[in-house]
C-alpha cells in the first residue's frame, strides 16, 4: 500500500481532472447517458490521488508538513477540485468543472515550478507561519471561487439578455444564486486576505525580535505584491458592498471577481521572476541538500 | 405472427372517429375482461388517450393473437361502432412494427406535442391496468418493459423532451428560473386577467410563489380572479406602489398603449432599491414600453421573445429525431432478437438433456470400472464432463443468438433437430 501511494505523481491526478474537464467541455457538443458517471469517476480518482499524494507528503515530510511553496499551491488545487466535485454532484446539469477545473490544473502546473523546499520555521514563529499560510490560501480559494461565479454571473445574464434559452448542456445557476456566491467570496477573500497579510507582519516581527530567522523587509517583492493583492481585494469589497443596493451592482460585482482573480494570477507570476526574502532561510543556515532541491526560480532567488 | 396492433391515432384518424373509440376507465376494464373471453390465452393492453385508442395483442405459435378483422370487430362493438364505419381508417400492424410503433409511442416520437412526457405514463397506466385485469402475459409484458427502457434510453440521450415548448413553461422555467433562485420570497405582480396570465402564474406557484398580487382595471374582476387564483386584489391605482415592490411581474392587460412606459418606470425605479425585476409581458399589444429593457436590473421579456424562443426549442426537439429512431431501432431489434431467441428454447433444452443423459450414463460406466476413485475424485470428474457438454453446446447457441437477429433461425433448428434427432 505504501509503494503504492508513494508512486502516486502530480501527473496521476493532474491526468485524471484533465479527462474529467475534456468530459464537461464534451458536454456542449453532444448528449451522453454514462458521461456524468464518467466525469465524476475522473475527478473523484484525481481527488483521491491528490489526497494521497498530500498526505503522503505530509507524513514523510521531515519539516512542518505541507509547508512548502509547492505544497500550498496544491493545497489550493486540492480545495477547489473537491468544491468543485461537490458542486457538479450537487448541480449535474450545470458544467461546473468546466470553470473550476482549469483554475486546478493551472495551479497544479504553477506548484511545479515552485519551491518543494519548506518554509524555514522556528518553534517560535511555527504557529504564526501556519496561520498566514491558511489565510493567504482561504483568500486565493475565495477568490478563485468568486470569479467563477462572476463568470457565470455575466455568462448567465448574457443569455437572458439575449432572450434565448439555455445552450445545450450549458445550464447556469441563476443570477440571485451566482451573485450571491460571488458577494460572499469577495468578503471572505478581502477578510481572510488581510487576516493573512496581518499575521505575516506579526511573523516577521518575531522573526525580527528572535534573530533566528532572516525577516522580510517592506519593500521586498513578495510584501509589495501581496499588499497588492489584498489592497485591492479590499477595495473590491467596498465597491461591491457600496453598489449593494444599485440595480449594477450584481454586474459590477461579478468583473470586480473576475478582476480580483487577474490580480491573484498576476501576483503569483510575479512570484516566478522577482527574487526575495520571503520564505527563506538565512543563506548561511541552508544545507547543501536543501539547495540542490530548489527549483532554479527559487535557486535565484536564494541569492543574497 | 405472435404480436398484433390495430389503432386510431392523430396521425391518420380524425377527431370526430377517435371521439367516438375513446375509452373511459370503466369501458376499457370491461373491453378487457370481454377481450379475455372472446380471444382466451391471448394478450392484450388497450392505450385510450386523446390521440389515440390502441389494441396491443400477442399470443404464442399454438394460440396466435387475433387477426386484424377479429379485432376490428371486438373495437366496433366494444364501442358500439358499426364496424363498417371504422374499415379504412385504422392502422393494422403485426410483429416487428408493433414494437417499433410502441416504442416510438412511449417515447413520445408519434405523439401530437413531439416528445411530450405525458404519454409515457399513459403507457404505463394502460399496461397497469392490464396486467391487474391479468390480460398481459410474457409476450407484452417483455415488449411494454421494453418500451419503458426505450423511453428512457430515448428521454436521457436525447434532447427530445427536454425543451420546453408552451410559453407560459419557457417564461418561468427557461427566463424567471434563470434571475432567480426561488419564488416563495419574491411578490408576484399579475396585470390583467388574461388565461396566459392564469397558466402562467400556475407555474410559479408549482415553483413556490406565495406572494401574488393581482391589479386591474375592474377590482371586482380582480377581487373574483385574487379568490380563483390564489392572491390579493389591489385598485388600479396603486400600480406603482406594487410595481415598485414587485419582483416578479406577468402582464396581459387588453390596453392599447403601453400600461408601464419608460417615465413610470424611471419614477419608480429608486424605490425598489436596486432590486432585479422580470417582466413577462404576455399582452398583445405590449403593456411594458421596450425601452425599459435597457434599464439596468430589468429583464423585460415579450410574447414575441418567449414565442421566438419556443419555436427555437421546438427546432431543437426536430433536430433530435434521427438520434431517437435510431434508439427506437436498435431497441426494437434487440426485442426482435431475444423473441426469435426464445424459439429455440425447447431445441436447446432437448439437445443439453440428451447431452446430460449420455453424460450420466457415460459416468455411471466409468465409475463402475474404477471402484476405487474417492468421492472427490469423482466430483471431479463429473465437473471436467459438464464443462465439456457446456464446451460442445457453446457454438451452436452462439450461432442460434446470432441468427435470431435476423428473424426466427428456422434453418438452423431444422438441423439441430435432424442431426440430433430431437423431436417437435
């Protein structure tokens, strides 16, 4: 059993939502009566063996499990493939992985390029790092999920203003549904965004008071990308919350998520090409092993 | 021949005739038990609905199903119908046609609305109310199971009952459906009284709605349609108070000019506190000025939308109809096959009991000469015999199934019969 879950790769559930989104995106162009066995089958096998493969790394891991760049982004992937295989049993009719499952494969591909090497943690900061790290991947997920239904706001609304009926298995929820979906991520993604922000300015503190790990200073690429994101996250929100009561605010609501997801995608690129201190150990307490194993992105980065 | 049809259905029988060969519940219970007596050891299921009265008939090789004269004349006085009177217009079909006719009838191929759902439950009564009158046997009990898999097959891979086709079920379930989520929290606001209006509303009831509100020009009409229709009657003229509430509006007043122009609606457009609302303009013509459609919020949809609409769905539902005959046929030879397959039960059970018998006497010899094998011993031995019978009489029933999809395997019987030497 061991043997086997070790040699479950990203390739294994990376292949297997890749087949269930080609069996959602099959569904604009002919009927099927096995296709939604099918689908689910595909995506529930690449959940299970997403859930093995973290958890796998989660006992072998010889640091704070899961605490490596790579681990958070399939972390992410991990979240947003069960909402979504949830949401496609709970709503059949509805191509519900035709929207989420690109945003999981593409955070799959984004964990392959980052660091599998763990954040450096002392005792003292061990909590404090995995608060900021669960904010910051509740903010991203509710992000992701708020442009998803942004978009099938506006995808939906552009039917019926169109006046036709439903495309062939393109049913959507309805508006009042969608925009309420899409208000609740934007204020879970600006309240748990900030909360993250917040803790990494208290991790940093201690970090800054103990001396024992390399603190970020605040115009490190990370702090400024991430202030960012969560600044306009919030701004998002007070928009949305202030055209509440006007007859745009749905439409409105729904390209502040889309935008807000634009934001997040750009922030994370940003994270491939600028070098900085987040996350890092000091230079002189990296072992040779733990450098060979960084992705040539975060070698760069390592650099002082 | 062991199935047999006679019918009247839209297609080819006019209203007036099929009037008069409807079924009531009663008179069908009667039709059957008398059908019993007349024809005893056949089968029969009678589908009486108001686009067609159908005799499904089938009887085995030694009792074959009454022939299309018999039935014609039960039908006629059954109903009291010079039988003369009924020559000419009723479609008779035997065997595989009769499959193929049910199973496209259950999957509402033939029916007057392409694909509507209802006639499948029609068929399922009508076989109900058979086999409790013990009129079915194995013969259409296995053809009207099949007819529901057909249907089904039919309602799943296909879009062909799918699409909506009446305005008022396009208006709620394709357009109010798709702004909002449930309809038990939302106000309901009906101008006029017209039976759209009616139809539609019904609706939105089956889908929640609890808050209704009816406006018209005469509160007397709308107090006495607020008692029929379930809701409140409002005077006129509180028409923007309750349009400026309203979530939900379905319009069908006999005005002339429009009831709601853009200037009402702007004026009350700040009270209603940014709150989507769909109009379903039914009236002909127009209560709602077009122009308000622009307005952010509103979803302003008139009868020549929804209308365009329905025909659009009425275009989809054609579109599917290769897709379900080809259901409908393959289905249709999968029946055919394993009946004709049935004919070749008695063959196969003689040819594996003379088989067993040799087997067994072959095994008694054997273990008479070898007194000294164990019990184990022989069951294996035994065991090794009958997977070699099972082994030999393997390719001749496969060849059987095979040859029963192009009809009952005649040939092949006749030989199995004369090599073997097996009996009629």
């Amino acid at each position: 059993m061991g043997d086997f879950v070790a040699g479950i790769s990203v390739v294994c559930f990376a292949a297997s939502y890749a087949v269930a989104l080609a069996f959602e995106a099959s569904r604009l162009f002919f009927r099927s009566g096995v296709r939604g066995a099918a689908l689910v089958g595909f995506a529930a096998a690449g959940l299970l063996a997403h859930t093995l493969f973290l958890l796998w790394r989660a006992i072998n891991e010889p640091a704070v499990p899961l605490s490596s760049e790579f681990d958070w982004y399939l972390l992410a992937a991990w979240l947003l493939a069960m909402g979504s295989l949830w949401l496609t049993l709970a709503n059949p009719k509805t191509p519900v992985g035709l929207f989420f499952l690109p945003i999981v494969l593409l955070l799959i591909g984004r964990a392959e390029v980052a660091s599998r090497v763990p954040f450096p943690q002392s005792p003292a900061t061990q909590a404090w790092g995995m608060i900021h790290g669960s904010f910051n991947l509740a903010a991203s997920v509710a992000v992701a999920v708020g442009a998803v239904g942004g978009l099938m706001w506006l995808i939906q609304a552009g039917r019926l203003s169109r006046k036709t009926t439903p495309a062939q298995g393109f049913r959507m929820p309805s508006l009042e549904k969608l925009a309420a979906l899409t208000g609740r991520s934007m204020v879970v993604a600006a309240t748990t965004g900030a909360a993250g922000f917040l803790s990494g300015m208290v991790l940093n503190a201690i970090n800054q008071q103990s001396g024992l790990l390399e603190t970020v200073p605040w115009n490190d690429p990370v702090v400024l990308r991430m202030g960012l994101l969560v600044g306009w996250l919030i701004l998002a929100a007070v928009i949305a919350r202030v055209l509440a009561h006007r007859p745009q605010g749905p439409r409105v609501r729904a390209w502040l998520s889309l935008v807000s997801l634009l934001v997040l995608a750009g922030s994370m690129s940003w994270g491939l090409v600028g070098s900085s201190r987040h996350g890092r150990s000091p230079i002189a307490t990296l072992t040779p092993t733990e450098t060979s194993e960084t992705s040539p992105a975060t070698a760069e980065e390592d650099r002082p | 021949m062991t199935l047999a049809l006679l019918g009247a259905t839209h297609r080819s029988v006019p209203l007036a005739i099929r009037e008069r060969l409807a079924f009531t519940t009663d008179q069908a219970i009667e039709a059957i038990g008398r059908f019993r007596d007349c024809f005893p050891g056949r089968e029969l299921v009678l589908l009486s609905t108001c686009n067609r009265v159908e005799l499904y008939t089938a009887g085995e090789q030694e009792s074959p199903p009454p022939t299309s004269e018999e039935l014609l004349r039960f039908l006629a006085e059954c109903r009291g119908i010079n039988a003369g009177d009924l020559a000419g217009h009723l479609d008779c079909q035997v065997d595989q046609a009769v499959v193929r006719h049910l199973f496209g009838v259950a999957s509402g191929l033939d029916s007057m609305v392409l694909g509507e759902p209802q006639i499948l439950s029609q068929v399922k009564q009508a076989w109900a109310m058979a086999r409790e009158r013990d009129s079915t046997g194995p013969l259409t009990s296995e053809m009207f199971q099949s007819a529901l898999r057909t249907a089904k097959r039919v309602a799943s891979e296909t879009a062909i009952g799918r699409e909506r086709l009446s305005i008022p079920s396009v208006a709620v379930a394709d357009f109010a459906r798709g702004v909002f989520e449930r309809f038990d929290d939302k106000r309901v606001l009906l101008l006029g009284a017209g039976k759209m209006a009616a139809e539609t509303l019904r609706y939105l009831q089956d889908g929640g709605a609890r808050h209704i509100v009816l406006l018209n020009r005469s509160l007397e009409r709308a107090t006495e349609l607020a008692s029929k229709l379930g809701g409140v009657a409002v005077e006129w003229s509180c028409l923007n108070e309750e349009l400026a509430m309203a979530d939900l509006v379905v319009s069908t007043t006999g005005a002339s000019e429009p009831v709601v122009d853009a200037t009402r609606y702007t004026a009350i457009e700040s009270a209603r506190g940014g709150r989507p609302l769909v109009v379903l303009d039914l009236a002909v013509p127009r209560d709602f000025d077009p122009a308000i459609s622009s307005r952010p919020g509103v979803w302003l949809y008139s009868i020549e939308d929804l209308a365009a609409a329905c025909e659009a769905n009425r275009k989809k539902r054609q579109r599917e109809i290769p897709a379900a005959l080809a259901i409908v046929e393959e289905e249709t030879s999968r029946f055919m096959a394993e009946l004709h397959h049935r004919h070749t039960g008695p063959v196969i059970e003689q040819l594996r009991a003379g088989w067993n018998e040799t087997g067994e006497a072959e095994l008694e010899r054997l273990f008479r000469k070898l007194p000294e094998l164990d019990s184990a011993a022989r069951l294996e031995i035994r065991k090794a015999f009958d997977r070699y019978a099972a082994k030999l009489l393997h390719p001749p029933l496969v060849s059987l199934r095979d040859e029963s999809h192009a009809g009952p395997p005649h040939g092949l019987l006749d030989a199995l019969k004369r090599l073997f030497n097996l009996e009629d």
